[in-house]
C-alpha cells in the first residue's frame, strides 16, 4: 500500500515540471482570459465605501444616511474622468437618466463653498430605490455584459436580453463568416486531401518519403512565410496570373488576392497536412489486402471504394477535419495579409479589442465564444468516434 | 478428368528476380490440388496471378479453355481466402458473406437465404450480427471460407489459410474443407508449406521449389515415389544413400554403395548403369533383426542411438560411415547402443533418384 502510494508520489514529482509548465502557459492564461470576460470591477474600484455600506442594505427601502454619506465621499475622491465615464455609462444602460443625475451631483458635490448636507436634497431622485439598485448590481464585479455583446446582445433598462442594435451588431456576422470560411477550408482540404492520402499510402518507398516530405516541409516553415509567399503569388501581377495569360487563357488578370478567393486558397494550402497526416495514418493501418478481397468476391474499383476503403477511412477524415476547422476559426495572419475588409475572422476582432483598444473583456468573451465553439465540435467528434463500428 | 485450369509456361519476374519459372500445370474440374513448398518458392505468386492479382511476365492462364490473362480480378469469378482471412472489420459476419451476393446484385431474399445457408455449412448461424473482431481465429476463417463459397466461384484459392491457427483446430479445418469440397464438388487450389496438410487434404500435390513444379502426383505418389532428391527431402523425413548404379532390369535397379553393399531398389526416373545416385529410404520402413532373414535387401549396422518417442521407437544406426535412422512400431523391442543388428527393407520402399 505505501509503496504503491510512494510511487505515485514519485511519479508525480516527475510530472511536476510538466504539470506547472502547463499550468503556467495553458490553465492559467486561459483562465484569466476567460476571467477578464466576466468581470468588471471598475465600479467596484471607483467606490469601495459605498460597496461596503451596501451589502447591508435590504434593496427596496429607500436610502439610509450612511449609504448616501459613502456614496458622496466616493464621488468626491474620485480623480480619474476616463472611470467616471465608464461607470456612468454602465449605470445608465442600467437605469436611463442616470447620465445627468450623475452630472447635476458632481457639479453640486464640486460646488466646495456651499457643500450639500446628503444627496437627496442635490436631486429628489436620489430618493428612489432604483437608482442604488443599480449602483448596487454594479458593483458586483461579475457582468454577463461582454458575453453578451460578443453575440450581438445586450440587457435593457428593464434588465432583460435583446439584440443591439444594428449599429453595434458585428459579432454575429464576422463569427457566421468565421465558420463558413473554416467550412470551406475544411471542404477543400478533404477534397484535397483525401485523394493525396490515398495516392501516398498506396505508395511504397522513396515515393512515399517524398510525398508525405511534400506536406510535412511547409509545416517547418514559418506561417508568415508561407502566406507572404501566397501574397507573391497571387497577386494582380504575380505569378499565377502572369503564367495564365502567358498560356492566353485568360484575358485580365484573375482577383486572386483581397478577397475570399485568396483566403481560402492560401489557408488550405497551410492547412493541408492536418488533413493529409490523420487520414494517411488510418489509411496504413487498413490491411492491405481488404481491396484484392473485395475485388476477388466481384466488386469492381469503385465499388470497392465506396463500400470497404471509405467507410474504414471515415475516421481519418473525421479527425482531419476537426483538426482543420479548429485551427481554421482561429486564423489571424492569413486572412489579415491576403483578405479583403470582408474576410476578416474573429481572431482579428480579438485581436482589436486585446491590443487596439485594451478592452480585455470583450476579447476575453470573444475567445470563451470560439473555445465554447471548439469544445462543441470536439464533443460531437468523440461522440461519432466511440459510436463509429469497426474500431474496436 | 476435364482439365479446367491450365498454367500455360507462366514466368514472372519481380525486377530482375525470376520467382515462377516457365511454369505448366493443369487442374482437373472439381479437383483439390494442394500447392506445397518452402517458403519464397512462389506459391502464392503462382495463387495471385490466378486470382487476377499479378500479371504473368510471360505465358498464359487458361481457364475452361479461353485464356484469362486480361480479365480482370472482379470478373473471374474465383473465390479467395487469405491467410490473414481479409474480412470487412466495418461490416457484421452476416454482410461481410452478404457482400459477394450483393456486388452481383442478388434480390435481398435470395441474399438473406443464401448467406443463411453459407453460415449454416460452416455451423456460424449464431454468430450473424457479430463484427470479425469478436471472433475467434478459427470462426473468422470459417467466416472467410464460407464468404468465398456464398457465391458458388467457379475455383476456389486458398493461401495457407490455416496458417494462422493452432494445430488441433488446423487439423479440424483440414477435415471440415476436405468434407466441403467433397460435398461441394468446388474446384480448390490450396497454397500450404506444411506437407502434412497437403497429404491429408489434396487429390494431388505439386511440390514446388524455387519457382519451379518438381514433382506433380497424388500424396501417396509423392511420398512414396519422389522424383527428386527436393521432394524426398521435403515430404517427410528419408535416408539418403549415395551410390552406383550396376544395373538396370525394368523397373528396378542394383546400387553398389559405398561400402560396397548391393541394394535393388524401384526406379522412377531413367537411369543407367555406372550412373552415381541416391536412395531414398523411408525410415518406417527400415525393419531391424539380429539374424539376416529374408528381404532383398539388407544391411549389416551397428545403433548408435534409440530414443523412445511415444508413437514410434527412433533408431539411429551406422553403416559403413553411412548414418540410417529408423522408425519401428511402438511394440518394437529395445535396441541399445553397440547392438548389430541387421536393416532389411524391399525393393519397394526405396527409390533410386538421380541427383
Ligand atoms: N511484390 C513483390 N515484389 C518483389 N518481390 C516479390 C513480391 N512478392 C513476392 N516476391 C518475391 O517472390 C518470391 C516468391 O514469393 P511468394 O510469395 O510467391 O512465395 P511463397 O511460396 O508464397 O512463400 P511463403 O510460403 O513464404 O508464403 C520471394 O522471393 C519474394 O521475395
Ligand atoms: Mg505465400
């Protein structure tokens, strides 16, 4: 019993390094980001003494002296303009004309020669319990507000979920497109890949090295490198369109960069052997001699295809798949150097919202959206895998 | 016999590698020929290219009559059954035997009715709905050799398909097939290196060796009259004994051997006199006597050696330098070392045999 409890425990001092490197770089980021989404403590910071007072208060009887005292003493420490209009803004969406209660209290609260003795007798509205309920609900530093917003929703005065308005409702659209481009990456890659594979493990030898060298080479070039190279390529003047007119078999040069066309292109040409690796490594471990079989009991070639080689190379496919469309959602560079206005991804409004305007929450929302979007595909494939027949 | 299949001086190279050699040979309808030799001798290359799965080099195969070099392996018409058994491990038994009546697009009840019978014959009727993973070596060739029969082939092609299990069930599947081909009336050409199971199973046996037929016959043919030194070796255990042909009379020879004893022995081959050759002498065959009684031939050794093996008495003796081995009857007497005793055997139970 205590050698065996010993050896776990050594076995686990092992992993310890893997284990903290792991939670280092991969838990922890995570979770902070997915944190990031869901907090907001900027009203929190802007009044801690009125946070305190609050948690006492039963949210419907009207507000007692030392909730309104705190409240003032808060306002009136307050320095930074750019917080103040975060938290006003947030009040308001929470509860209309908050905007200039707010305003009409902080001149009176400036007003140092005639100080105000509490803050109903600045503005009777201060009066009504609502107002604090939503300073109080704002305090909370958990919000639901990115997440929402990350699908094109949002709460209204009332507190209930609706769309934003159209103005403000770009999410939606760029994660539909983000998708749909993922899918026909995928699509492309399958319908490349699969007869690559296929041609690859029929082979034997020197054919064989040089064509999985084919694939496995691009992967141990720089991702940046590989799209610049597409950017040369594809280009109005580059050398696709050079060599086609040259062949005259085309008159003007083809769009074949800034648009949809060139995005998806380039993105299954980087994404090919995450398609070819899994569905050439099922199709080696099918005998070799399923298709002589299938021929000797009278089923021509494509019939043999159809009902022996594709079904048992399924799960390949499958696993190429969900290989490349995971990576695909999350596509960044591509789409940013080969694509139009109109191919943007999700990445690039995470990557908008992290490093343009330092709004970490709505890139956190947006991140929790597309691992939401990840886990769901990944739980459907492990579903089909365990259910699939023939893999036993 | 109607001949049915026909080896019409088939070569086939793999690169610069001859592995079948000029070879002809011909299969009666309904006949079970074994094909049986060592490893890397070509059977299964001889297999394929009937199959339809490798091309000769040169020559052609015939089958009742019309030459099927260019047809190809779906349209033969032969069932196969390989070693590793090659089932569909995505489909249940009962559609991977339901695959060859489906690709000839048979109605779904003669479908249903046929592979109930062909799992029937093979006594797997329970094991319909069960994928080949669960089961048994054995089951899946059962699975597999009566997936290759569901569809009535014109031939059948076994490669070792018995290989891959152990001996007890080897020796039952050899019994089963053998009852199903007599039942059947299929024609069958069974790929084997294990001479015992081509003795058991075959009508007739080509023993092949480097590509090339050495010996074609019944067992009884090739076991007791090799025609070569290959296939004396080969199928079970033999004495080889150098010597000289003094004369010829029909079909029996006089060998002077080394010692200068004289032994008549059955010719197969043509052989004349002053020609030097060897004899094959099956070791069960060897009777051991401390008087010389009456057989022709017999020869004055010494025991070396005696091992009891359960079924048989193994005697190792010496003869001018020239080690016999024997195999006597378990109801033999003792023979210890240093005893002489005298080896006596007829004329038909060794054969001369040119090298
Ligand atoms: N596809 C191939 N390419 C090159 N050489 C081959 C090929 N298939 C077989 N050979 C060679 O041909 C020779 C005969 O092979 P074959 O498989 O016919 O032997 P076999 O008699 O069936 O032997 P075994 O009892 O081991 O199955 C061997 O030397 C083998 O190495
Ligand atoms: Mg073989």
């Amino acid at each position: 019993m205590s050698a065996v409890s010993s050896r776990t425990g050594r076995s686990l001092v092992l992993l310890a390094p893997l284990l903290l490197f792991l939670i280092g770089f991969f838990v922890w980021p995570l979770f902070s980001m997915m944190s990031q989404a869901v907090s907001d403590p900027a009203v929190l910071r802007l009044l801690p003494r009125s946070a305190e007072v609050l948690t006492d208060w039963d949210r419907k009887s009207p507000p007692t002296m030392p909730m309104q005292t705190a409240l003032m003493e808060d306002l009136k420490a307050v320095d930074d303009d750019q917080a103040l209009g975060d938290m006003v803004r947030r009040l308001n969406s929470a509860r209309s004309g908050f905007r200039t209660l707010m305003s009409k209290t902080m001149s009176a609260l400036e007003d140092t020669a005639n100080p105000p003795a509490d803050l109903v007798s600045i503005d009777k509205r201060w009066e009504k319990p609502e107002f604090w309920l939503a300073i109080a609900d704002a305090l909370s530093p958990l919000t639901d507000r990115n997440l929402l917003a990350a699908v094109d929703l949002g709460r209204n005065a009332a507190g209930d979920i609706e769309h934003l308005p159209a103005d403000r409702s770009v999410n939606r659209v760029i994660l539909v497109r983000t998708f749909w481009i993922a899918a026909l990456v995928t699509f492309a890659c399958a319908a490349i890949g699969f007869p690559y594979a296929m041609i690859a493990a029929s082979l034997t030898g020197w054919k064989r090295d040089l064509m999985l060298a084919a694939v496995l080479l691009p992967l141990w070039t720089s991702l940046l490198v590989r799209t610049a190279a597409w950017f040369i390529l594809l280009q109005e003047k580059g050398l696709i369109n050079d060599l086609l007119q040259t062949l005259a078999l085309i008159d003007a040069p083809l769009p074949l960069i800034f648009n949809r066309t060139g995005v998806i292109i380039a993105m299954t040409h980087v994404l090919l052997p995450f398609m070819v690796l899994p569905i050439y490594s099922v199709l080696i471990t099918i005998p070799k001699n399923l298709m002589p079989a299938a021929a000797s009991l009278g089923a021509p070639p494509w019939r043999a295809f159809l009902r022996v080689l594709l079904p048992l190379s399924l799960r390949g496919v499958a696993s190429g798949s969900l290989l490349v469309f995971i990576s695909a959602i999350g596509y960044y560079i591509t789409p940013a150097l080969i694509g139009g206005p109109g191919d943007q991804m999700i990445s690039s409004i995470i990557a908008f919202y992290a490093t343009g305007s330092a709004n970490w929450g709505m890139a956190g929302a947006l991140g929790v959206v597309l691992l939401i979007a990840t886990l769901l595909l990944y739980s459907v494939y492990a579903r089909l895998s365990t259910d699939e027949p023939g893999r036993r | 016999m109607a001949e049915f299949i026909r080896f019409d001086r088939i070569t086939k190279f793999y690169g610069p590698l001859c592995v079948v050699e000029n070879l002809a040979l011909g299969i009666g309808k309904g006949e079970f020929v074994s094909l049986l030799g060592p490893s890397g001798s070509g059977k299964t290359t001889l297999l394929m290219m009937l199959a339809g799965f490798e091309q000769p080099t040169s020559g052609n195969i015939l089958l009742d009559g019309t030459a099927i070099n260019d047809v190809p392996t779906h349209k033969r018409d032969m069932g196969v059954v390989f070693q590793s058994y090659a089932l569909f491990p995505h489909m249940s038994v009962g559609e991977n035997v339901a695959f060859p009546l489906q690709m000839r697009r048979l109605g779904k009840a003669e479908i249903a009715e046929r592979v109930a019978r062909a799992l029937d014959m093979v006594q797997l009727s329970a094991f319909v709905d069960r994928r080949p993973s669960q089961l048994s070596g054995g089951q899946q060739q059962r699975v597999a050799l009566s997936r290759a029969l569901v569809f009535e082939p014109r031939v059948v092609l076994m490669d070792e398909p018995l290989g891959a299990l152990d001996k007890q069930l080897r020796e039952q599947m050899q019994l089963d097939i053998r009852d199903l081909h007599r039942r059947l009336g299929v024609t069958i050409v069974f790929v084997t290196h294990d001479q015992s199971e081509a003795l058991t199973m075959s009508d007739r046996v080509a023993v092949f060796n480097k590509g090339k037929i050495e010996q074609i016959g019944t067992p009884r043919q090739v076991y007791d009259e090799p025609a070569t030194r290959f296939v004396a070796e080969f199928i079970g255990e033999t004495n080889l004994v150098e010597g000289v042909v003094e004369a010829v009379q029909g079909q029996e020879a006089t060998v002077r051997l080394r010692s200068g004893a004289h032994i008549v022995s059955a010719v197969s081959g043509s052989v004349a006199s002053g020609q030097p050759v060897f004899l094959s002498i099956r070791p069960e065959r060897v009777d051991l006597s401390e008087t010389r009684g009456e057989a022709r031939n017999c020869l004055e050794t010494e025991v070396t050696d005696s091992v009891y093996q359960g079924d048989h008495l193994r005697v190792q003796l010496q003869n001018a330098a020239q080690p016999l081995i024997a195999k006597l009857g378990r109801r033999s007497r003792e023979f210890p070392p240093g005893t002489k005793v005298y080896a006596a055997f007829s004329a038909g139970d060794c054969r001369v045999i040119a090298p």
